[in-house]
C-alpha cells in the first residue's frame, strides 16, 4: 500500500522525490503484507534518482512494431508495466492488472525548464552572484537573516516564512554588486513563460543550469530550500522520467484500433523531438536548427506538464481539443485528487426511486425483491449454520432467499450458477463465507443527496417487499429533506462485521432523532398524522369496540390501559400509545375544546389539551423530547411509530378531504375586507396626493420619495394583516383546510387569508415593484402612477381569481424567487465545502479541549461547557425538569 | 452555602448560577438532591472524546445555509437602514474580508444624552460633514480663475458651524489658492498663470469632498429610540473615533466591521462579533444553529491571533497537512511548495487518511484495540 501511495505523490508532482516511513506493524494476511503508511516526505527528484528508479531507458517515438507488440525501448514498452491481457510485465513478471507498472526515463538532449519551478529559479538568479553562485547577502547579516527566519516560522509558520522569504527576495533585486566576490551584477528578467534574460540578452538553460549549480546548500536555505530533499539544478531538466504505462493506458476501439492516451501523445512529442535534437547536435547542424528544436522541445515539455500555461497555445488533439495533461489531471472537482482519491465509488449499493409506507417502522427501509436478490451480505461458514447456509446456496441466486456467490478462505469469488451449485454444496466448509440474498433485518445505510449533514445518511433494517421502489416511513422524511415526487435515494449494504456493528451502533434512524444543530428531535409526525391526531384528541368519541378496532390496527394488542366503559374518547385512545408512568407538561398551538391550550399528560394518561404540531411535529415536538429523556431513543421511536399510524388511520376512519368551499367566507367578511381594502386605497391615494404636493413627513436620512414607499408599505402591510384577522375569524372552523392549518399539519393563516381574501403586495428586493415600462410597471397604467394597484398590490385572492395586470406581478415575484434558489444554491454549497474543508480535522481531546490535527488548541473547553448539543435539549441542560421531578 | 461550593468547580458557571437561581429558598436537603442530578444529567450530556465537533459545526452552518434568503438589501421595517442580510452577509463575515459592504455601527450614548437630550445635533456632529452638505450652488470662472461657492445657512447652522470654519477647512486642503469670504460664501481664486486652468475644474469637483466636520466615514446618522433610550445607528464605521467622544457609552457601542474590532479593541472583541454577527444573521432568518457550533468557527477564524477567512488564504492555508491542503484548492501549488521545502506529512488529519485508505483518526478510528490472542 505504501508503495502504491509512491507512485501517486510521483504522479501528481512528477518530480518530488518520495519516501515512506512504515508502521512497525505488519499484519500477514493471505499471503500480503499490509502496512500502514505513517507519513509521506515530499521533494524533488535528482536526475540520479530519476535514472534509479527507472526501468528503461526510452529512445524511440514508436509504440508498436507490425505484429502490434510494444517496441523495447518505445513509450509502452513492456518493461514500464503491461496493459494488455496476456503479456508479462518484464519487470516484475506478473500479470495484467497485478503489476503496478514502472517508471522509464529519457535522457533530454539538452536541458529543459520545468515549468513549475520558472518563479523559483527566477528568484535564485536575481539573487545569486552570477559568477560566484554565492547569494548577494554580506556574510555577517545572513546569520540575521536565518534567525529572523526562524523565528517567523516560529510564530506563523510555513506560509508566514514563505513570505519573509518573498522580502528578503524583494531587498536584494536592488544590489548590484556581489558582497564577495566583487562582480557586477545586471538586470535578470523573465520573458514568459521559460525565458530568462539578462539585459535582453537570452541566457539559454545550460547557462541558467550551471549557475544553479554554483548556488551553496547554506545559500539555498535563505530560499526555502531544504538540504537532501532539493537542489537548485533540479529544477532545470536532464533527466525526464517516463511514466508507466499503467498510468496512460490505450484503449482499444470497436474496429480494432488503439487510440493512446494523452500523456503517451505528448510523450511521444518528447521523444521524437528529443532524438531530433540529438541526431541534429550530432551532426552538427547549424545552431538556428538546434535553438529551434530546443525551443521545440521546451513548450512540448512545458505543456507535458500543465498545458493550461497562460502565454502558450494549449498543445491539441488532432480534433482540435486541447490534450489533457498532467496538471488537468490532478486539478479541479473532476480531477485525481477530488475525484478519485478523496471520493471513492463503492459496490454493493443500489439507487431507485423512493415511495412513502406508512406502515413500515420508522427504521424499516422497504428494499424491492429484485434489489435484495442482487445485493448480498457474506455470512461465514461455522459448524452451527453449515447446513442452514448451504439451503442457500441450493437455492442459488434466481430463487428467494438465496445467495450468489461463496467466497474461500483465500478470498477467491465463485459464482453460483445452476450447473455449479452442486459442486459447491459440496465444498462449503467451515472458514468459507457464503454471500446470501439480503433478508428482513439486515442492516442497510440509507442516503439521500445533497447530504447535507450526518442525518442524510442514516441506518436502517430492511424489509425486502415486493414492487420496484425503496419505501420509507413518512416521519423519516425531514433529516433526508425527501418528498415523494420523484426523489432517488440509495442504499449501502454494509459487508464486515465492524462495518455492520459501527453502522447499527452510530447510524442508525433512533440514534440520530436529536439534531445536534440544535438539540430538538428532527423526526416527528407530518402532515396526516398529525391533523390525524388533533382531530383525535380534540373532542372525538367513539364506541369501545370501535377504539378496539382502531388499536389493533396500529398493531396494539394489549388493551389493559383502555378504561372500562362503553364510549371512549379520542384523549383515552392516544393516551394508549404513551408509557405508563410518562408525564408531560406543555402548550398547543392550537386551542382545545374549552379554548385551552394547556397539554397535560398525568401517569401517562392525556388529561387535557390537543395534540398537535407543538407536542409531535418535528423540530418542535416538544413532547417527543421529553420522551426522548426519560424512556431513551429505541421507546421513543416506537411511541412515535404508533402516534404515526394512529394519526394516519383516525383519518382513514373519520375521511378527510379538502375543497375549494373549504375557504368560502360569509357575506359579512366579504363586506368587511372590500371595506379595509378600500379605505387603504384611500389612504395610499391621500398620502401619494400629500407626496406630490410635498406636504409629506419625511423620516430622518431619507428623501420624501423612500418616505412615500415605507408609509405605502407599511400600510399595505397592515391591511393585509387586517383581513388575515377577519378570514381567521370568520372561516368555518370546523372546515378540513382550517383544521390542516389549525393543528400545524399543512398551512398558515397567512395562507388562508391569501386563498379568501387577499395576496396581497408583491414585492422585489425588498420594495414595490418598479420595473418594466419607463416610469410604470406596465403598459396599462399612467406613466408615473404610483398607486397601490399600478405598484404590484394584488387586491384578490387566489380563489376568486387574480387580474391579468395581477397575474403578472404574481409572476414577476415568483421569477424573481426562482432565480433567488438557483443563484443561492452554488454559493451556499461553496459556503458549506469551504468550512467543511476547514474544520473537519478538529475533535475534542480527552482533555476536554478542542484541537486541530496538529495539536493546536482551538478551544479549551468544547463550546465553553463541554455539553454536546444533540445530548442537550435546544442546546441546555433542562434544570426545570429535574427539580420538578425531585 | 456549602451545599453549592462542592459543585462550583465541576458545573459549567452559566449551569451553576442557573441552578442556583432556581433552587433559592428551597429545603437544603432537596436543593442538594437537585444539584447532584442536575450534575448527573451534566456528566451525561458531556462531549466524548474524538467527536468530530467541527464537521457537525460546519454540518450546522452548511445546511441551513441552503434555506437562507440571497436578498442583499432588505427593509426591516420602518425606521432601519439597509443592511447586508442572509448568506452573504454569513460569507463576508466567515470569508473575513476587509472591505465589508453595508458598514454600520450603533452608538449607545451616555446618560442625559440617551433620554434624548441633543440627540439631533449630536447625531448631526457624529456624521461626516463635507463641503457638499453645506452649499447650495458652486460655479466656476475660467477666465479668472475663480471659483465661486454659496453656502447654506440653514444646513450650517443645524451642523453647528461657521463660514470661517468652512474656509479654512477649505484652505488646508488644497493647495496654490487664495480664498476670500464673500456675503453669502467664499471665493476661491487659484494662484499661477494659464496653465492652471485645468486646475479649476479639478478644484471645482473635488471641493465638494472636502472633509469639514464630523468622523470620518460615517456616512448616514439615524437616531432612533430603542427601548426606552436614544441610540444613533450610523451607515458607515469608524470605531476608534466614535469611541473616543465624551457623550458615546463605549461599553456597549458595536460596529459591524469585525476586522475594525480587530484592531481597535483585539482580537477576543473580534472573535465575540463574529459570534454575534453570525447569529443576528441566523436569528433574522429565523433558524436555529446552536452558539456552540458559531463559537467553534468564530474561534478557529480567531485562534492565530489574527482574523483569518475560513479560505484558501486563512483557515486552510494553516493546516500541517500538504495533501489536506492540496485536495481544498489549488493542488499543484502546494504540492510544488511542500516539494521544495522537503515537508513531511504526517497524516494526522482526516483526507491524507481517507486518500489511503486508512482509518481516519476521529471517533471511532481513534482508539486502537488490543486483543489478547489466546495462543
């Protein structure tokens, strides 16, 4: 492993030499060695190293001789690694996909500017002695400087002395004459990108090589060189090292042909100029053709290494797009490291549309027959379950519950088919494991994306149904932010037993009830449930045998609690599901038959009050949380699975419904709202006359004008609250909208005021609507109206229907929204992985404080308490309660 | 009070004085059993170590940022300003800019001012006066090089100051001219020969931004009544001015300009604001994000001692991890830096590891288990 790690730093930084200290440990498993990698070095690689680890020599542009072999010597040659099934790697013997490949190298003609290096280099040339090499410091201040250095690092590390560094530099660009050998020193500058001039006079690599190379180890450390791990001479090419070819693999066509990968084609490049450069030197050609092919040979190096350089053309496919080199290849979302390294794709999961079921248990997770045939869990073999594990494989993978595969005790996959089955029954022994069709009660891990925080990915038990969807419990709905129109959602299915153990133990749905956002339970009962339940404890009575009836289908089976008498209240029904000894003080939000709001649960037994969104809905339901403290996550959620179902089958019995006359108002409102309407016309209108005869107050720091909108708007505001008032006290209470809003299941009264009566004003950015026409909103209004309804104020409802004029205000803000959401969502999600990225390596000691992974004190004690927010209620410890209970 | 001094040292102080309060005049034997469960109930809410409180800080922060609002300017009622709001305002303070959009500050005055005793022309002193809020009309004279400014009375007065004031003031800022009082303003006259004529037109606009009175950079003043006091909410911040005025109650006067606090009243201030700015913001929007989680960003923006973004050139620029460093932003830079200084990485933190394939020290892949093989 710690090998494979080598090659990747090689990869992405081309040169840095790497090395790997190992872990002591070494744990023998089938044959390998696993080791831990304890820390990884960075450098530059020397052109000994580069000819050290190499494994050919590459001198020829060709790939392929006639017969399609890899040439010796050519770019796939295969002693860099072997890519095609069948041939031997030549280095190391084994086999496609087992070899790692190997580096190569070729030795440039002359020598090249790395391109990543050209600041660096820079630098040292402008302050370095161009004949001595020594850095243009007087002895007696570098001992200064180094310990001025230090002590930057001391304070701001690495980064701060990079920048002292970068001044020191700054300083010396002025000196012109060397401290110690005396010599003149001119003006170095740069023509980009790997030019470098002295007074306009070209200094060719060679040049710039040897005065590298004349640059002392002491000198270097005022740079920011570190002694053995780099040398100024490195970063001017001789040695180029070649990739494997298990880096750049060929892909074969439908037709047969092979297209090469990007890197093999610039490679190529190199290499084909490289020899012209050297047959050219050889044979003496004139020094225009060399520079020429220098130079040639340079911006094919450059772009070898990062073909998106400012001043060069970007080197480009036959087509016309440009290749995709090593620098893009590691670079950005898409590249190595944040695509391949840091997000890994994994098996055994399955994606599929999700459906709600409310008669799953809140941690149940409906897997369809096909997935959980498909999906396997490995189960080991052991004297106790050899003969139940080969009905299994009996059964093999087309029948339920079977399995697909068993895997030997040296980890070799054999597949189950219907003519191996029976050999394997036979070899199934103990120390094989079979992987058996998933089951109810397997362990899954459940997600749905964006996952946004750690209750998006939550586990669950299966239960394998028939039908093509993954179904869910409702209730669950809210941590994943899912509806049902459409959403996917996927599924892992864990394979070890640590995995599973970690999975049930952390993950799972009743671990994760309390958001550790802000200490409340983020599951409850939504919607149907809980208007369901309101309706229930509000007033609702029924024969015994009906409650019996309605308990028993939630599952209820034990009747003792129910009191003995032949009509049963709503109240005496959910007290049911509530524990014995449970008590509860709280408020509804909605007013119960005496007009109360009191909820009162004594020995658990609900005395009065209604229950509704503020005792079991989610993020508010405080009764939940009180459940949570006293009986624990696993009784919680079964009180609220039963609270669920309940809620979900009082309606299935009383019906439930909504229509449009749900929001009819009496004549009486009606008249009432069109007078409020009015008279805030008048209003407006009378303040729009005084503003034109400017006779307005105007507020302190603001122009008559901005005075104008903010009285308009307050009064518009007002007078929409006004009828939101009137819809609220004269809508039919007993109607199924009001009731939804009422119990906190769906709605406001703001939005029941909006269907009945009025919209009201639409604003944009925070103001009436202004744009369109020059000085008016829209062509059917005078220029420089500034009236209620020339200004976005839509005076109907939803029901009665908007005007055209007012149909379109209504869009505008909605368009407006639109793009809000659209905008809002990149640079949240940028927000979001820029403090993820920032903080995700902090984790309390056990010292109580908070640190950073190099050891850093971030906080002395966890959020000054050290309370844990998802053990907290709403972020405290709730002392009321415990002297209550004293 | 002995039954409390043994559980001073093990609550938390702002628990402590909570259960103090409310066990008051309570039978000490019952106050005693409230304290030891209430500790109990402290013990169990007590973080674990390895928990991975920065994540679910940035979770707490990151998820809730998808719901804010993106309206820049935003009308809180009658009489308030414009003020930057939602998640922009949430990415300037964590992105610790300099330069923030909408500074403002709120200035609480000291005690007959905060009844509202002057508190007009105070708030009129406290804004910046420039020459252009005291005239009515400039006009310029080519030919003689003259420039002819009429003053305001009214609008001086109100200010408090005098025509000598606005000359001299005038005089000071510039250069090469001479400028005599007229009956209803001053003239200006520009000393040299032709080739100052360009001058005049320069001097003529830029005369209006001449700084007269006030403090720098308060660009609007809007006293209004809080509570049962006067306070004056300003457009615009200059802390370290306004606090030195007499009538000012430095104590509770705030600006939104964190890196101001910064550098008048140090780092700790800065790292409170932060704290107070991110949840006004979070309180407006009407979510709940717990103070802790505000807490532990405002500190790792502030631990340095400097204020610094959470962005590559802050926060992650800080890490002790190259690959950390590189799988954030600009990956080739810090690998090519790391190369050159021969860094070491010493895979403490979470991505090295996940890149490995290896456990990740936090939580659960923290604590390594040994186990007794029975041979």
């Amino acid at each position: 492993m710690a090998k494979e790690k080598e090659e990747k730093v090689e990869e992405a930084e081309k040169k840095p030499e790497k090395g790997a200290k190992e872990k002591k440990e070494e744990i023998h498993h089938q044959g390998y060695v696993y080791k831990d990698v304890d820390s990884i070095v960075f450098g530059v690689a020397s052109p000994q190293m580069i000819k050290k680890m190499a494994t050919a020599k590459i001198v020829t542009p060709e790939l392929y001789d006639k017969e399609g072999y890899p040439v010796d010597g050519g770019l796939m040659d295969i002693r860099l690694g072997v890519i095609d099934p069948g041939l031997r790697c030549k280095t190391c013997g084994s086999k496609l996909k087992e070899c790692i490949g190997h580096f190569g190298y070729i030795e440039l003609a002359r020598p090249i500017i790395h391109i990543s290096f050209v600041s660096v280099i820079l630098d040292l040339l402008r302050s370095t002695c161009k004949e001595c090499g020594r850095i243009l410091i007087p002895k007696d201040k570098i001992e200064r400087y180094k310990r001025k250095l230090d002590e930057v690092q001391e304070e701001a590390g690495l980064e701060g002395r990079r920048k002292a560094i970068k001044d020191i530099i700054a300083k010396l660009k002025t000196v012109n004459k060397c401290p110690y050998c005396r010599a003149k020193q001119q003006k170095i500058t740069i023509e980009k990108p790997t030019t470098f001039l002295e007074n306009d006079k070209r200094i060719s690599p060679i040049e710039v090589r040897t005065r590298l190379e004349k640059v002392t180890d002491d000198d270097m450390e005022l740079f920011g060189l570190k002694t053995g791990h780099v040398r100024p001479e490195w970063m001017v090419l001789t040695m180029l090292p070649i990739p494997p070819v298990t880096m750049r693999p060929s892909i074969t066509l439908e037709t047969g042909d092979r297209s090469e990968d990007d890197l093999t084609h610039k490679l190529g490049d190199i290499v084909r100029i490289n020899q012209r450069l050297f047959e050219n030197i050889n044979a003496g050609a004139p020094e225009i053709i060399i520079e020429d092919l220098w130079d040639l040979l340079q911006y094919h190096v450059t772009t070898f290494f990062d073909n998106a350089v400012a001043q060069l053309p970007p080197a480009r496919h036959r087509s016309g797009q440009p290749l995709k080199t090593i620098t893009e290849r590691i670079k950005s979302k898409e590249g190595r490291i944040r695509h391949n390294l840091t997000g890994k794709r994994t098996n055994f999961s399955s994606r599929t549309v999700i459906s709600p079921d409310p008669m799953l248990d809140l941690d149940e997770v409906g897997l369809p027959m096909v997935v959980a045939m498909k999906l396997t869990v490995p189960e080991s073999v052991n004297p106790w379950n050899i003969e139940y594990l080969k009905k299994f494989v009996e059964r093999g993978p087309t029948k339920y519950p079977g399995a697909n595969y068993i895997v030997r005790p040296d980890g070799k996959k054999k597949k189950i088919t219907e003519e191996t089955k029976e050999a394997l029954i036979e070899e199934v022994e103990v120390g094989y494991a079979v992987e058996r069709h998933l089951m109810d009660g397997d362990i899954a891990i459940f997600n749905r994306q964006p996952s946004l925080h750690r209750m998006s990915m939550m586990c669950h038990r299966i239960r394998v149904l028939p039908y093509k969807t993954f179904r869910l419990n409702p209730a669950v709905c809210h941590p994943y932010n899912a509806d049902f129109d459409g959403d996917e959602m996927n599924i892992h299915i864990p394979q070890t037993e640590e995995a599973r153990a970690e999975a049930e133990t952390l993950m799972q749905v009743q671990t994760q009830l309390i958001s550790p956002r802000y200490g409340l339970s983020v599951i409850g009962c939504i919607q149907d449930a809980v208007s369901g339940s309101y309706l229930l404890t509000k007033g609702f009575e029924t024969s015994r045998e009906e409650a019996i009836d309605l308990l028993c289908s939630i599952g209820m089976t034990n009747f003792t609690k129910l009191p003995n008498k032949n009509k049963i209240s709503g109240k005496e029904i959910f007290s049911m599901v509530l524990p014995n000894n449970f008590n509860f003080k709280g408020k509804s939000k909605a007013s119960d038959e005496n007009g109360k709001r009191e909820v009162i649960v004594e020995d658990g037994v609900l005395v009065s009050g209604v229950i509704d969104k503020n005792s079991i809905g989610e993020e508010s339901g405080l009764m939940l949380r009180s459940l949570h403290k006293k009986y624990g996550e696993r009784k919680t959620l079964e009180v609220l699975g039963k609270m669920f179902k309940l809620g979900i089958k009082v309606l299935l019995k009383l019906g439930f419904t909504t229509a449009i006359s749900d929001t009819d108002l009496p004549e009486k409102a009606i008249m009432m709202i069109k007078d409020v309407l009015n008279k805030t016309e008048d209003e407006v209108n009378d303040l729009i006359r005084m503003y034109h005869h400017g006779k307005l107050e105007i507020f302190p720091g603001r122009t008559m004008r901005e005075t104008l909108e903010l009285k308009i708007l307050e009064l518009l505001n007002k007078a929409r609250n006004e009828t939101g008032k009137i819809v609220q006290e004269y809508g039919s209470k007993k109607t199924y909208t009001i009731i939804m809003a009422d119990s906190g299941a769906r709605g406001n009264p703001l939005n029941l005021a909006q269907m009945a009566a009025v919209v009201g004003q639409q604003a944009l950015r925070g103001k009436r609507i202004e744009k369109g026409y020059k000085s008016r909103t829209l062509s059917c209004f005078k220029k420089g109206d500034l009236s209620s309804e020339a200004r976005g104020f839509i005076k109907n409802g939803f029901k009665s229907g908007l005007s055209p004029q007012e149909f379109f205000f209504g869009a505008m803000t909605g368009r407006d929204s639109l793009m809000d959401t659209a905008l809002r969502t990149p640079k949240s999600g940028y927000l979001y992985r820029r403090l993820a990225n920032a903080m995700q390596d902090l984790k309390v000691e056990y010292d109580d404080t908070v640190r950073e992974a190099s050891g850093k004190i971030i906080q002395f004690e966890y959020g000054e308490d050290s309370i844990d927010v998802s053990k907290s209620e709403n972020g405290r410890i709730n002392v009321q309660r415990i002297i209550d209970s004293v | 009070m002995g039954i409390y001094q043994e559980y001073k040292e093990k609550l938390p102080l702002s628990l402590f004085e909570e259960v103090k309060e409310k066990t008051k005049g309570m039978p000490a034997s019952k106050a005693k059993k409230v304290l030891a469960r209430v500790y109990k109930a402290y013990l169990n809410a007590k973080v674990e170590a390895g928990e991975s409180v920065g994540l679910v800080a940035a979770e707490s922060l990151g998820e809730p940022g998808t719901q804010m609002t993106l309206n820049t300017f935003h009308f809180a009622g009658v009489a308030e300003m414009n003020v930057t709001v939602g998640l922009p305002r949430i990415i300037e303070i964590l992105d610790g800019r300099k330069e923030i959009k909408t500074p403002m500050m709120e200035i609480y005055l000291k005690n007959p001012y905060s009844k509202g005793k002057d508190i007009k022309r105070l708030a009129l002193s406290i804004k910046e006066t420039t020459l252009k809020d005291v005239i009515t009309e400039v006009s310029a004279n080519i030919a003689e090089k003259k420039i002819e400014v009429k003053f305001n009375k009214e609008n001086m007065k109100e200010i408090g100051i005098t025509s000598s004031h606005v000359i001299s003031a005038c005089g000071k800022a510039f250069k090469g001219i001479s400028i005599k009082k007229t009956d209803d303003g001053m003239l200006i006259k520009i000393k040299g020969g032709e080739d100052k004529i360009n001058e005049v037109y320069k001097i003529k606009e830029r005369i209006k931004e001449v700084y007269i009175k006030g403090v720098k950079g308060i660009k609007q003043i809007l006293p209004v009544k809080r509570g049962d006091e006067f306070i004056i909410i300003t457009a615009g911040s200059n802390l370290n001015e306004v606090l030195g005025l007499k009538e000012v109650d430095e104590t509770r006067t705030v600006s939104n300009d964190i890196y101001e606090i910064a550098n008048v009243l140090g780092v700790e201030a800065a790292r409170q604001a932060v704290i107070n700015e991110v949840n006004k913001i979070i309180e407006a929007q009407g979510l709940n994000v717990d103070m802790r989680h505000i807490m532990l960003i405002a500190d790792t923006m502030c631990f340095s001692g400097n204020i610094k973004g959470i962005t590559r050139y802050g926060v992650v620029s800080e890490k002790a991890s190259v690959l950390a460093r590189a799988s954030f932003e600009t990956p080739i830079r810090h690998i090519i830096n790391a190369s050159l200084v021969g860094e070491v990485d010493k895979l403490s933190s979470i991505v090295e590891n996940v890149m490995l394939n290896q456990p990740v020290p936090v939580g659960t892949g923290l604590p390594g288990l040994v186990v007794k093989v029975r041979k």
